[in-house]
C-alpha cells in the first residue's frame, strides 16, 4: 500500500493550463482547459497537427447535443473557424459519458483543433472554442495560439495584429492584409479565411 502511495505521488496531474481567457461573448468558461503539452498560453501548434485539448465542465442543463464552435480573430476580426464533420460531433469524444447530459454532471470532453497546412504562419492568435448544445452555447474559452512551420522558424513570426475593426465595413468589402510569413494576402470578409496569390 505504502508503495502504491509513492507511485501515485510521482505520477504527474494533467494541470489546467494558465492564461486562457473569458470569451468576448462572455459565457462561462469550463471547469478546467488543458491544452495537451501546453503549461501556458500562447500554445504552440505545428501547421498540418492539430491542438488537442481536455475540457472539463459541469452540464448547466441536460445536454442532449453537443457542438463545438470555434473562432479565429485576426486583425480583431472574429473568422468562423471550419471544424471537420467527424470533430463537430461532441457527443462521440465524451470520457465515461454518452449523451445526454443529466443536468450537473461533470464531464470530460476530449477536443481538437486541427491547424491546416495551408494557414499562414502566426503567433499569438486568439482562438474561442465555444460549446453549444440544441439551445445555443453554455460554455466558451479562449486561447491564444502560435502556429508555426518547417519554413517559419519561431523567431521569424510576428505577434498578429489586433486593430480595431470599426474603419473596415465589412458589408462592403473584404478586409487582408500581406502575409510576409505566408507570402500572399490574407483576406477576411465575414464568412471565411483565404490566404490568395501565394508564393511558390
């Protein structure tokens, strides 16, 4: 019993990680995020791998669906953020539980963030990861990441640009600007994420 006790003591707890933030939205966070391998917030994220993350939350109510929805914000644009199908089933990546949710239930959700080959390389990016049941979202996160590449050394990237939004019309016009970390032109408009004419 006495060893059993000591091997328990060296077997290190997954910690939450630190410098997550509240969502813009301002909706409760989880109980607890941690970003595997990552202590502390920016975490970093190879481009082509994928951010794995353990979140823990209490169900406010019974959770019969479960969807994450994720949010880019560059240029202090919020980018809806394409998660694939398979990742969009909350339900499916549940610890020891099946939905629904009985209301109070604490709950373990596995999630993650795939970061395509194709995004240009960046640094501190914030992220929201909110989670949403049939009516709406009960719980958000965000965190900041740092995507890098082969070709994009860490040193090379540039923290990402948080301007303020309100000289852009974003019903008129698409708003970018030039990626010298992506080579080519990174255009927003309030659907989607392109980065356009890129280098070979």
């Amino acid at each position: 019993m006495f060893r059993a006790l000591i091997l328990t003591t060296l077997i290190p707890a997954i910690l939450a990680t630190e410098g997550l933030q509240i969502c813009n939205s301002r909706h409760d966070m989880p109980s607890q995020t941690t970003v595997i391998g990552c202590d502390s917030a920016p975490c970093e994220v190879l481009l082509g791998g994928s951010a794995r993350m353990e979140i823990i939350f209490t169900a406010p109510r019974t959770i019969n669906t479960l969807t994450p929805v994720a949010t880019a914000f560059l240029l202090g644009i919020g980018v809806p953020y394409e998660l694939p199908p398979h990742i969009q089933v909350g339900c499916d990546h549940l610890e020891n539980q099946r939905c629904p949710i009985p209301a109070g239930t604490r709950v373990t959700y596995n999630f993650e963030l795939p970061v395509s080959s194709n995004y240009p390389a960046v640094r501190n990016m914030p992220v929201e990861v909110a989670l949403q049941d049939e009516q709406g979202t009960f719980s958000c996160v965000r965190v900041r990441i740092t995507a890098l590449g082969e070709r994009f050394p860490r040193n090379s990237l540039r923290e990402t640009e948080e301007e303020s939004v309100e000289n852009h019309n974003m019903r008129d016009r698409n708003v970018g600007r030039w990626s010298d970390e992506g080579k080519g032109w990174i255009i927003y408009n309030s659907h989607h994420l392109e980065l356009k004419a890129p280098v070979t």
